[in-house]
C-alpha cells in the first residue's frame, strides 16, 4: 500500500469495529511493504558511519545485585577499564532493579538493588537489552522500575515496554561519533514465558506491557527405527479412542511430514518428530521462527539503520542445537539462530549480540559484522537470593540457586565470559579483540559473579574453546598472551 493511498484510507470515517478491521490490515500492509524494502535499501543507508576511529565493547549477562564500580581491585578494574575506554558499550540487562526498602510490587526471582543502574553506567555501558526471560521476575512493576532507574541513569534500554510497539522499536543513544541504535528480542524457554510477551496496541484494544518477542515452533529429529516406534507406541494409544464420547481427532503421519506424538493432556505440548534426512543428525531440533516475530525485528532493524550511524541487533536465545544438551549450556548454536543473525545483518545490523546460554558460543564474521552468538555472563551474581538478601532464609551451600551460582551443570564453564572489543576505522570493521574474565569460581561468595581478567592459562584455555566453537564459520582467532584477536581483511 502505497504511502497515498494509506493517508487517503485513514482520511476517511469509519465506525469502531471497521477502524479495528483497518487498523489490523494497516499493521500487515506496513510490515510487508517494509519487508520489501529490506532488499531495496539505499547502499548508502547501509554503511555504518560512526566517523573515523570508533570502539564498541560488548558483554554478554549483566546478572548484578550489588554496585562494583568502587571495588579497589586492579584485575576487576582493568576488565571495567575496557568497558570505560570503548565509544559505545552494551550488554543485556539480566534481571529487575528496584528499591527494596520501597518498592511496593512483588519481589521474585533476580532483583538487584536500584543503586546498580547509576553502577553500570560509572562502569562504562550505555545501552542494555530488556528482552530476556527475567523480565516480570517482579512482574509489570518491576520492569517499569528497572527501566525507569536505567533511563534515571542515562542508559538507553531496548526489547521491552508498555505495548509491543514499544518493545519493538529501536532505542537510540547519541554519541560525539554518532547516533547508535538497538533493538532486542527473545524466544521463550518455555510456554509459560509467553505471558512475557507485549501485545500490540491497536486503537484502545490490547497493549499489554512485556518484551519483544520472538515465537517458534520445534521439529526433533529421529532415526527411521525411532519413529516406527513412536507410531506403534502412538497406535497402542489409538486402539483405545471408542472408549471415549468426544476423541481428538487423528492426524496423518509420515516420516517426511513428522508425527503428533501425545505427551500432554491437551495436547498443546506434544512434541513433533520426523525421521532425519541424509546429513543431519537424530537428537538435533529444527525450530521454525514465527514469521510475524521476524519480520518485526526486521522491519526495526531497517528503521533503525534508516535513522542511526551504528545498528546493534539483540537477541536472548536459550535454545540448544540438540535435545542431548544441558539446558543453558549449549555450545553451539542451532540453524535458526544462526539465520536470525545473517538476516539482522542482511537488514542492516552492524553488528549481532547474543546471549542467554551461561557459557560461551562461537563468534562468525558474516559480510564484515561481527556476530557474537553466546558472549557469556559478564555479571553472574546468582548467590545473591532475596530472601538471604532479607533475612528470610538461611544461607547454605546446599541450595539450588547457591550451587547454579557456583557449579552450574557441574562445570565452571558459566563463570567464563568475554569482553569483545570491536575496532572500526571509517565504517569498516578492522578487528575484534577478545578479553578472557573469569568471575571468582574459587573465591568468596561474596566476590562471586564479579568479573575480573582471566589468568594466562585460564585466558587461553577460554580462547581455545572460543577458537573451536567459531571453527564453522572459519573464524581464525589469533591467540597473543591471553587476547584473542580476530583480524578482518
């Protein structure tokens, strides 16, 4: 629809249900067009122009309670150094701030002190990304209040709001180079963190407050045995349906197309297997994106690109390649989250910053951009549990939430994280330069979570994983004393 006709429609008077009806086939009209224009944008557009020499510093997990900017250390400063030194600085903002003497919501899950936005930004970070499964652990007030304190701060936030169009739209930071952009997604862990998700506002219907969303649904992949097997155990369950007034329907099955395999009583949950093609592998999970999520973060990252010097496309991803990995400890990342980043940078991203696993994932230079898919936790303050921070429990080492703080998956691997530094010179990307951290796997809890510069061995023991883990794209990742340095031609 062109911009004409559009002005010329909405002119027009219509009654409430129509303005609905219009309303809904303006939302679609404009995305398809701008879905269009994604393969027509002015070169021009595309170029990153932050001028001359420009430095953007990238962390994964910001999970922090408690201020840090103070602490008197040399290896904590020189990793906060990093941060300080760069042009632009992000990470994703992993849990709810709020004033715990006086904050009047619910108080749930990861919820740091409101002293630690005025924190980060003494540390160095200018924007964060809102869209990640911990968004409402304080439900709505809670996120209005940590977005309220970031913004108190002058730290620009993006993937969240008070409707969908909100959460959506790319956030802007100015800088003396120029203007930054980020726009921030997530997909749910699992469906009950739908109701993490904003809704269109649409005249006066829908709006709810939440983040950005991106849906998907799932495909497992079996042997030819495996699934003749889940048939007859399916076909066992279909003898019985006679017994019943009201059965489900029977869906058709083939090992191209998949089975419906009945897991659940309502049957939303049921897991769908087709037999694995020549080449891929049984235990590896497709995921189909939902295209509407998709073409939304799109359609930003164009907006963005449109109006901003310098693109940062976020996602919050969990998901694993396959269903034999330890959930939050996927080291590769699966097909879809590899697609969504070559399309976020083929929309004009100039770069892509995943995070969300509690380890590291490799790091792919895709037409001269970095994509960062798994950066680690840079913040891991996981001990911190409100209710010892209240008095309302005992500490003890037994808990669940102390050992995911200290040995999650019976591994250090989550307490291991990266500094990427990223060097453009007139819009091009010349380097990224890699700082190993570790946060304090054997000292006190109450340094846990704080991030400090990884000794020697350590450093290159992470850079190795690194190395390995980026082996799919051809990453070469230089290793000099403990720095990786990634050279682009």
């Amino acid at each position: 629809m062109s911009g004409f006709k559009l002005q010329k429609l909405l002119a027009r008077r219509f009654n409430f249900v129509e303005r609905i009806f219009i309303a809904l086939f303006v939302w679609t009209s404009l995305s398809v067009q701008a879905q269009t224009d994604l393969q027509s944008l002015n070169e021009i557009d595309r170029k990153m122009t932050m001028t001359g020499e420009f430095i953007f510093a990238s962390v994964g997990d910001l999970m922090i309670r408690r201020p840090a900017s103070q602490l008197a250390d040399p290896e904590v400063q020189q990793v906060f150094d990093l941060i300080r030194s760069a042009d632009l600085a992000m990470g994703n903002m992993e849990g709810e701030l709020a004033n715990l003497r006086e904050f009047e919501g619910p108080m749930n899950g990861f919820v740091g002190t409101h002293e630690v936005a005025a924190d980060l930004k003494i540390l160095g970070f200018d924007m964060v990304n809102r869209a990640q499964n911990h968004l409402l652990d304080s439900e709505i007030a809670g996120m209005f209040s940590t977005n309220s304190l970031l913004e108190a701060a002058g730290i620009v936030h993006a993937g969240s709001g008070k409707n969908l169009q909100e959460a959506a739209a790319p956030a802007f930071f100015e800088t003396a180079k120029g203007r930054a952009a980020l726009i921030g997604t997530h997909a749910p862990i699992w469906p009950e963190h739908n109701r993490l998700a904003a809704t269109p506002l649409i005249g006066n219907l829908g709006g709810r407050p939440g983040l950005n969303m991106l849906n998907y649904s799932e495909v497992i992949l079996v042997s030819r045995e495996q699934f003749d097997a889940l048939e007859q155990v399916r076909a066992g369950f279909l003898q019985y349906r006679e017994n019943y007034d009201n059965p489900r329907p029977v869906a058709n099955v083939s090992p191209n197309a998949g089975i419906d395999f009945p897991a659940s009583s309502t049957g939303r949950n049921n897991p769908i297997y087709r037999v694995a093609k020549e080449g891929e592998v049984p235990g590896t999970v497709i995921y189909q994106m939902d295209e509407n999520d998709l073409d939304r973060f799109l359609v930003n990252i164009l907006n963005a690109r449109q109006l901003g010097d310098f693109v940062i496309a976020a996602a919050h991803i969990h998901q694993s390649r396959s269903i034999l990995e330890t959930q939050h400890l996927s080291t590769r990342p699966p097909a879809f989250y590899v697609d969504l980043a070559h399309r976020a940078i083929d929309a004009g991203a100039d770069a892509f910053i995943g995070t969300g696993v509690q380890t590291l994932r490799g790091i792919e230079i895709y037409k001269g951009r970095p994509i960062f898919y798994g950066l680690g936790e840079f913040f891991r303050e996981a001990q911190w549990e409100l209710e010892l921070a209240l008095g309302s429990a005992a500490a003890n080492p037994e808990r669940r939430m102390q050992q995911f703080a200290r040995n999650f998956g019976g591994s250090t691997q989550s307490l291991e994280s990266l500094v990427a530094i990223s060097h453009y010179k007139d819009g091009e990307l010349t380097e990224v330069r890699l700082y190993p951290t570790e946060l304090g796997s054997n000292g006190p809890s109450s340094r846990l979570g704080i991030p400090r510069m990884a000794e020697l061995q350590t450093a290159q023991q992470i850079l190795q994983r690194v190395e390995r883990l980026s082996d799919e794209w051809g990453t070469e990742v230089d290793i000099e004393g403990n720095v990786g340095i990634i050279r682009v031609d």
